[in-house]
C-alpha cells in the first residue's frame, strides 16, 4: 500500500509491508511504482511502461504489452554498445525536446530468454526463477553487469512498438 501527502510542497511516501517475507521480484527490481508515478505526475513527467535505448544524443522508446519483445530488444542493444535507460518502465518529460529519464537500472527476462544473455546467466538476481516450474522472470541490476552503459536519460526522437514475428530479419514499418 503507499500513501502520499503533499502539503506545502513536502512530500511524505509511506510503503507498507505486512510481513518480512523477500519482496517479489517484480518489486524488487522497480519497487515504489505507484509513489515515483504520483510524485513524477506532479512535477509534469509521466511514468511509463517501456524502455528506453540509444545514444548521448538521442534514442528510442520501446513501448508495448508484455511479451511484445521490449525487455530482450533493449539488453540487445545494451550488448550491442548503446546506453541503457530502461526496461519496462521511463519516465517521459514533455518539455522542448521530449526526454526518456531513467527510473530502474534492472532488467527482467523470460527465463526462456536467458540464454540469449549466456554470460549474465550466473547474475540472475533471484535465481530461483530459472527452474523449470518457476513464473518468475529473472532479474538483473545491470549497475553490477554494465554500468558504463547506464545512463539518465537523453533525448527522444522515436516510439517503436517491438513486435515478435518469428521472422529471420528486421525491420520498421510506420504506424
């Protein structure tokens, strides 16, 4: 449960725990959602599900439903050299130019997908979501794996919709 007050400008968030049992992994790796979107919406930011690659410059905005290919086109991209500013959820600032921010600097897979990032395999915060029987996905902290690719945010010159096809080869259509 979280509670926000907001008077005279001070900001008080509470988050409650009912037990001490490991927080589940989807919290984990991007805790305190509703309080970041409550205090990011009154600052003018809107709190968004998707993630965020590219350059100094400039990058893109992979938005789209779960399993749509968001998490494993950005960690591709993130081994490919670009900067890393999310995975499943940014934060859009709408002034003159539209930037992605930063929110998390954790990554969540299909264990399925595993594989695909073999030399992270044995990074995988909650391990226990590879076993065959597991609805976890796993979770990296990329801090620990590439923290010179990180970054806080950068321009935003695109919306791409990943969509998983199948297919031998890439490519974009407008939408």
């Amino acid at each position: 449960a979280a509670q926000i007050d907001q008077i005279e400008h001070v900001r008080t968030a509470y988050f409650l725990k009912r037990d001490a049992s490991v927080l589940p992994y989807w919290e984990a790796g991007s805790p305190f959602r509703s309080i970041l979107h409550a205090w990011l919406s009154a600052d003018g930011f809107q709190f968004v599900h998707g993630g965020a690659v590219g350059e100094s410059n400039g990058g893109v905005l992979l938005t789209g439903r779960g399993g749509s290919g968001k998490s494993t086109t950005t960690l591709l991209c993130l081994n490919a050299g670009m900067l890393y500013a999310g995975d499943d959820y940014c934060a859009l600032d709408a002034a003159s130019p539209t930037c992605v921010h930063s929110l998390y600097n954790t990554a969540k897979l299909l264990p399925r997908d595993v594989d695909r990032f073999a030399n992270w395999r044995a990074r995988v915060w909650n391990p226990e979501s590879l076993a065959e029987d597991s609805r976890d996905k796993a979770t990296f902290f990329l801090a620990d794996l590439a923290p010179e690719r990180l970054s806080l945010g950068f321009p935003l010159k695109a919306i791409l919709l990943p969509r998983v096809t199948r297919q031998p080869g890439t490519h974009l259509t407008p939408c």
